[in-house]
C-alpha cells in the first residue's frame, strides 16, 4: 500500500493517539503496519529491543501494531535538559545538545537520517502511519522542517491535517492552515479529521461542510471524545485533574512535578487500584501530609529538578514525611535525588556542579560515562519485575548493600534505607507488573487489585481501534496511503 501522515492544526491535537488506534485498525485488519514518527520532543522515552531509546508514543504505537518497537520508528529525539537546550537523540544514541543558536542549522542535516529510517520500515511492511509535530501552519519553522511539510515532501507522503474541536476554533485552524502555507505544502494534504468531539456530530454537520468549502479537502471523520485515552501511557505533559476528598480506606501516592520531569508513564499502573489515589502535585502546592508514599520521579536535569523541589519547600515535606515514618521511592533520577550527594564534574547536565542530595539514602551520585541503555527484569520485594534503565550516572555507597532490585543477570539495581522506609532504583516500569504493584501496596497497608497493566493498554488500542472504524473513514485513508509509493 505505502504510506499516510497525520499531521495537526496544533501542539496536542491528538495525532499520538489518533496514530496508535489507526495502528491497531489496520493491524487487525491483517496488514502490516509501523509507526513512524521523524522528530519528537519529549523527556518521556522508552528503551528498543535493538539498544537505543525512542519517544514512549512510539513505543505505545508499536505495541499498537503488535510487533516490538525500534529505533527507526523516531529516529530524532530532542529531550529538554534545560531551559532553550535539548539533548539530541538520533537513532537511538545521544548526538550532542542542541541550543537555540544552533538547532535549525543542525535539525537540516539530518534529513537524511529520518529518510533512512523511514524506508527501512517501508520495507517491513505494508503500510507506514507517520505522525508529525507541532504543526505545519509554524511557518516560521519551516525552513530546515523534518517534522511535518519538510518530510512529507521529501518522502512523497500524502497527509492528513487533524483539528481539535475541544479546544474550539477548529473551522478556523484548518481553513487558517489552508491560507498560510506555502502551496506546494498545501498540496500534500488530501484531507482532514476532526477529533476530540464531545455531543452529537449532526450539530457539527454544517460547519463540517464550511471546512470542507473553505479548505477544498474533504473530511474522513469526526472522532468522539475517547475515554479509552486514558488507559494508555504518558507522553508529552501531565494532565491534572482537580483532586478530590480522598476515600476513605484509599492510600493516596503522592508525585511532585518537577520542571524537567521524565518517564512520569512509571506511575500509571497505578491508576489501575481502586484502593489507590495518584495525586501529581503541581509547584505551589504543598506534598500532602496524607500521603503513604512519595515517590520522585525521573528527571532530565536532576541538579536542576532539586533545586527546584528546595524552592518550592518540597524538601521539607519530604522530610517530615519521613520522620513520620511514611514511605519515599526514587526513581532514576528521583533515586539520585534521595542520596546525600550529587557531582556533575563533566557538565553534562549543564554548568559542572556538585551539590548535595536530600540525604535519605547513603548513597551518592556521579554523573559521568555514556548513557545506560538496557532492558531489564529480576525480583523486588519478593515479586517479579520488568523494565528498563535509562540514565547517565553511576550511584554508590552503603545503602547499595541492600539493592532494592536483584536483576536476572546478577546484578543489583537500587538502594534501600537501614529503616526500610527510602528505596531508589535506576529501574523504569518497575509498577507495571500487578505482582509488584501487589508488593508494594502490601507495604502500605492495602492490597492489589490485580490488574495486569499491560493487557489494559492492549485493550484500550482495541478500543480505539474499535472506535475509529466506527467514525472515520479508514478504508478511504488506506486508498490515501498508495499514493505514498505512486509519488516515490
């Protein structure tokens, strides 16, 4: 068949999810398909089978067309470390950093790249869904693009432009991207799609038609608000919900975000409890003295993300916490936060600097060396666990002696406080497994569900897959495709 490209009228559009359940829908039609995406940006990645790390939307859509993700899929990935700098990801490995001084005249080079990655994939199957970035109406960015325009012309891609009725506006978005962009731009694209509808679509029906006059391209559907969202993991931003007056009888979890925050998908399983509460605590709240667990996330800048948790007084609440006998866990970077020293002699994550931790492990850190890359599974607190680890740093001293985690391989992983109260471990997914999730809610009291984490995620693609072959027109968007290969 070839290849379709969803691209958006903006940032967050859906086009992540939209690409996952057109996945899923094809897969289930019995084709092959691969999920492609040329440049991401996000600090929330997962770890390939082949050794590299690509964007955790890429990972989730791989999962969608059942088959195990690879580097190819995002070949570029800017990971944000610090402010107007990112940590350049090209086929998996780290390339450099980019700043703002220099990202357009690098991002050009590296074309090639993306092309190379995307007809490795073509080959493996019989259909490529491409998801863009950001959106092609920035035209300022569009020179030196590998994002959207740039590759979809390259590549002869025809796309397909997505608008988000929710956050209103979205006639004038698609119309409004018709009239900005360069015409060879507007060219490639064949139609669009309207997501994120909440009501009945018949009171949409005219300004569905007013798109498809103004634009001249037609419309494949108009997908409903999908509930099954929020089964799938994490990617660009944490979506806070009010909280409410905690239940009685439920252990509320407790995750401050922090600015450069990472692989926050390590605490969805736990939504999955019924007997637990996440709550992600925004700056300018305080942690809940409620709280049985803490747990400090990953972080892309961990000297940075510290010093942020001592501005906004979470330290001392870490603290008192604790001296109430309440339980914390780092994860990766979280775990180097909880020791008693951090050195960056190299300057990787910024400026060199050594500072010290929150000390509730006796442990430190010294970021240096290449960056780990490795899929994992072994045993923590009795149970089985499975993951990966992805950090640069190397973290020693007594507390090790007591690893939380005993990997397969013979290795330890992580570290556990003389009280038993502070553990931290370089270990992502370590919540996913129900056993474990079991273990550690055992810890605080309560008792698991259950509920097998990755089996919700594979149901909730059913889902959307389900609801996309009732709302879209996928058998005309899979005739789109062939023009992928007529144009090459």
């Amino acid at each position: 068949m070839g290849a379709v490209m969803l691209q958006g009228t903006g940032s967050d559009v859906g086009k992540s999810v939209l690409v996952a359940g057109l996945c899923r829908a094809i897969a289930n039609r019995g084709l092959t398909v691969r999920p492609f995406k040329p440049q991401n940006m996000s600090n929330n990645a997962a770890v390939t089978a082949d050794g590299g790390e690509i964007g955790r939307a890429q990972a989730t859509q791989a999962a969608a067309c059942r088959v195990e993700p690879t580097v190819d899929m995002n070949p570029v990935l800017l990971k944000p470390q610090a402010d107007r700098t990112s940590q350049l990801v090209v086929h998996g490995k780290v390339r450099g950093t980019l700043a703002t001084g220099n990202f357009r005249e690098v991002r050009a080079t590296l074309l090639d790249d993306v092309l190379a990655s995307y007809r490795r994939l073509r080959a493996q199957c019989d259909i490529v869904v491409v998801e863009g970035a950001g959106s092609p109406a920035e035209t300022n960015l569009r020179a030196g693009d590998i994002a959207n325009m740039g590759f979809a012309r390259a590549a002869a891609v025809p796309v397909v432009l997505v608008g988000d009725i929710d956050r209103g506006g979205v006639i004038a978005a698609i119309v409004g991207t018709r009239a900005v962009i360069d015409p060879e731009d507007a060219a490639m694209i064949q139609g669009f799609l309207i997501n994120k509808f909440r009501g009945d679509p018949a009171l949409f029906e005219d300004g569905y038609r007013d798109i498809e006059r103004l634009s001249g391209w037609p419309g494949f559907g108009v997908v409903p608000w999908l509930a099954e969202c929020a089964r799938l993991p994490s990617e660009d931003a944490v979506v806070l919900e009010k909280r409410q007056a905690l239940a009685s009888g439920r252990l509320l979890v407790a995750c401050p975000i922090i600015p450069r925050i990472s692989n926050f998908d390590d605490l969805d399983p736990l939504k999955l409890e019924p007997g637990m509460e996440l709550a992600m605590i925004p700056p300018g709240q305080p942690i809940p003295a409620e709280a049985a667990l803490i747990v400090l996330p990953g972080s892309k800048a961990t000297i940075a993300d510290l010093a942020a948790i001592r501005r906004e007084g979470w330290d001392i609440d870490i603290l008192a916490h604790h001296r109430r006998g309440g339980a914390v866990l780092g994860l990766c970077g979280g775990y180097q936060m909880l020791g008693r020293r951090i050195a960056d002699p190299e300057g990787i994550e910024g400026e060199q600097a050594d500072v010290a931790g929150l000390g509730l492990l006796d442990v430190e850190t010294v970021l240096a060396g290449d960056k780990t890359l490795r899929r994992v599974s072994g045993e923590a607190l009795g149970a089985r666990c499975a993951g990966y680890e992805m950090h640069i740093g190397m973290t020693f001293g007594p507390d090790t002696a007591r690893p939380l985690v005993q990997l397969d391989d013979g290795r330890s992983d992580g570290a556990v406080s003389a009280d038993g109260m502070v553990s931290g471990t370089y270990l992502h997914g370590l919540l996913a497994g129900a056993g474990q999730r079991a273990a550690w809610i055992a810890r605080l009291g309560g008792n698991g569900a259950g509920v097998d984490y990755h089996a919700s995620v594979d149901a909730a693609l059913d889902g959307l897959a389900a609801e996309l072959e009732q709302h879209i027109d996928i058998n005309a968007i899979l005739a789109l495709s062939a023009k992928a290969d007529r144009g090459q």
